[in-house]
C-alpha cells in the first residue's frame, strides 16, 4: 500500500481511551510511537499515535 501510494509512513492517531481504534491500528500493521497529552483536532487530549513504515 505504502508503495502503491509512494509514502514511506502513515501516522493514525486516536484517543487513547478509544480501544477499538487501537486494535485495528495494531492488526493493520502499525506501532504504537506515542501515547500521552497531544494535538487532537486542535485540542490538548489524551492520544496514542501509531506509525506504519515501508
């Protein structure tokens, strides 16, 4: 996909007491990178972020 898309990554960020969103970033392939207070739809929440890499 990354190739297809010419993209070395693709970050996903969720709120991270949001569980579902977690598991299918994890069974897709990405890894956690963050999880902490950080920008969300330009607020200071509660995230976790996920990168997935070529």
């Amino acid at each position: 996909m990354l190739d297809k898309m010419k993209l070395s990554y693709i970050y996903g960020i969720c709120l991270s007491d949001n569980i579902a969103s977690k598991k299918v970033m994890e069974k897709c392939g990405f890894i956690k990178e963050f999880e902490g207070i950080g920008n969300y739809q330009g607020e200071q929440k509660s995230i976790a972020k996920y990168i997935i890499r070529k």
